[in-house]
C-alpha cells in the first residue's frame, strides 16, 4: 500500500526512472551560469564602490590636513568620524582605529598629541589610495 507523502512522494515512490533522479546536471549548469553573472556584476559594483571609497578617502585627507592646520578640532573630530567609519566598512581596521585615537585626543583634549595623530592618519590615508596616472 501507497503512504500519500504530497510532494515528497516522487523520492520514494517515483513513477519512473527520471522522476527518482533530479536534474542536478541541469541545475548545477544554471547555478554557475548565474553566479558568472551575478559575480560580474559584482564586480563591477565593488569597482565603483571603491572609486567612490577613493575618492572620498582623498577629500578626507585633504580635510585632515586642513582642519589641522586651521586648528579646526571640531572639523578635524567630524572627519577623523566618519574616517573611522568608513574604513571599518572597507576593509582597514588599522586606519580606523588610527581615526579613532584621534578621536579620542580631541575628546580627552591631549593637545600636544592632536596635531601629530592627525597628519600620521593622513599619511596612512593617501598609503591605501591608489596612485594615479
């Protein structure tokens, strides 16, 4: 006697040779078709994710840099910010945790240490960035 296992059933009980056997062939052919596809289009959006990312990183520096000379400690802590931010999301944890201690030297206001942490993260910035040609 037949046990009714809905769509399950066609494992156990299958009605021919081809039901009883998945197409896996087809299945895995179609599974790496779409993840060529998907990886390309992937890849494009990390390019331009990172132009971006390079790009804001540049102004960044600049703004890093400016903000130290203007002595700007304000500015310099919103920029040092969102450095800190950016970075981590990126993939370098070490220039946001740079950012961070210049954070922190603002905030705990160690003067004599601010000027000094600034223009190293800058330094460390313009090292990730890509040179142009």
């Amino acid at each position: 006697m037949s046990k009714n296992w809905g769509a399950l059933q066609y494992l156990y009980e299958p009605d021919n040779s081809r039901a009883a056997i998945p197409p896996t062939t087809e299945l895995a052919s179609k599974a790496i078709a779409d993840q060529d596809a998907s990886s390309f289009g992937e890849e494009l959006f990390d390019d331009e994710l990172m132009a971006i990312f390079y790009k804001n990183m540049r102004e960044k520096a600049a703004d890093l840099e400016l903000a130290v000379i203007e002595g700007d400690w304000a500015r310099l802590r919103l920029v040092a910010h969102s450095i800190k931010g950016t970075t981590a999301s990126f993939g370098y944890p070490e220039l946001s945790k740079q950012a961070q201690e210049v954070q922190l030297a603002i905030d705990e206001d160690r003067m004599d240490e601010i000027q000094v942490l600034a223009m190293n993260l800058a330094t460390e910035v313009g090292k990730v960035l890509p040179t142009t040609a």
